[in-house]
C-alpha cells in the first residue's frame, strides 16, 4: 500500500514536471486500479459489502485515504485523486507543500533501499544512503535529531564495503542495521513513529489483509510449482 502511494505520488510528480506521458499515464492508472482492487477485496473479504454498494472503485480508495490519514500524507497523490484537503491557509501553505514533497521524497529513498539491499549487488547503496542523509536534513528537525546520527555512525563502513568489488554484498550486520534505519524512517514520516498496529482499525486490518493475500499467493505459486 505504501509503496504504491507513494509511486502515485512520484507519477503524479513526473506528469507534473514533464506534462503528458504516455507510460507515465498508464504505469500511474495500473497502480490505481491494483490499490481499488486490493480495497474492495479487502472490504468483502472482511464483511464490509455495505461500504461498497453503488460505490465506484475511486470513491472507495478516496474514503480509505481519508479515514485513515494517508490523504495528508499524500498530497500530490489526493489532488490527483480528487480528495479536498483542509491546508493551512495563508502564507504557511507553500511552506506545508514544502514539508510534504520533502518528506514524500525521504519515504521514498527509504523504501527503495529497503527493496535494494535484498538485492545480490549493493554497489550504489552507499550514495543512496547519502542521498537518505540529505533528505533526513532536509525534512527538518523531527528527522535529523533522531536520525542523522545513526547514518553517520555506519555510514564510513557502509561506502568501504560498497566499494570493495564490482559486485560488492553488504555484510549481513550492516544489512540489518540499513533495514532497521528505513524502517524507523518510514514509520516516523507515515505513522508518527508507531507502527500499523498502532494505527487506526481500518488501517491495521488493511494490513493485516494483504500480508494473507501475499502469503497464499506464495502458497499458490509453489503448488503450481509442484
């Protein structure tokens, strides 16, 4: 889910800066249909038909992000969406937009270095931290009290052994402490620093949902494997 919105929220950027784009537009349609998709499977699956009678796949993904906060969160992705939000007014609306594109893009970085070092080649992990170490500054000081530190701290022997060949693999130590960094992050910037769990029932249960799903459509896959 978070992945998703927040390629949303990067095509949405793309379109926005470069105008109409034909594989932008459709990989930006793909991801709005899987995420109506996952919600009205989500809504039946857990005995909630009566939110979706007469009710457009759309407005559904519309009231999910409203109810559970991720409309603020992405703001790009909600005006693209049709979702009105109640911004400050005045002169602290730029500087609110400034704050959300700055902490869309540290979501980001987080989440694709966490896609990242499951990878077998780690060689660009070391300028996607400092790229992550830019962004944790730029995001203000809820960020970089808490986490400009612990990038330093590892960073040194992070870029050694990024550079050590040409197919360089982190140490299993440094891999753990990367995820548990990004994982911090995404949950600080998301979820006011608790986890899903913590979050409001609807969200909790969103997630609990697509852990099933992907779980037996693991199953799935290996027994047609079989």
């Amino acid at each position: 889910m978070l992945n998703e919105l927040t390629r949303i929220e990067m095509f949405v950027t793309r379109l926005e800066a470069v105008g109409k784009h034909g594989e932008t537009s459709t990989e930006l349609n793909r991801t709005i249909a899987h995420l109506e998709q996952t919600l009205l499977a989500f809504e039946v699956d857990t005995g909630h038909s009566d939110r979706i009678e007469n009710t457009s796949g759309r407005v559904m993904l519309r009231r999910y992000m409203i109810r559970t906060g991720l409309a603020e969160m992405f703001p790009k992705s909600s005006e693209y969406l049709g979702i009105e939000l109640a911004l400050p007014g005045g002169s602290y609306i730029e500087a609110h937009f400034r704050q959300m594109s700055s902490i869309n893009q540290l979501t980001s970085i987080a989440l694709q270095l966490q896609n990242d070092i499951k990878l077998t080649n780690h060689k660009f992990v070391a300028h996607q931290v400092a790229l992550l170490y830019q962004c944790i500054t730029q995001a203000g000081p809820q960020f970089s009290k808490k986490y400009k530190n612990r990038v330093e701290e590892n960073f040194d022997a992070l870029k050694e052994a990024s550079s050590v060949s040409d197919e360089p693999y982190l140490p299993i130590e440094l891999q753990a402490w990367l995820n548990d960094l990004t994982t911090d992050i995404v949950a600080e910037a998301l979820f006011s620093g608790r986890p899903m769990s913590q979050q409001t029932p609807d969200a909790a249960h969103l997630s609990q949902y697509i852990d099933k799903v992907s779980s037996e459509g693991a199953e799935g896959g290996m027994v047609q494997a079989a």
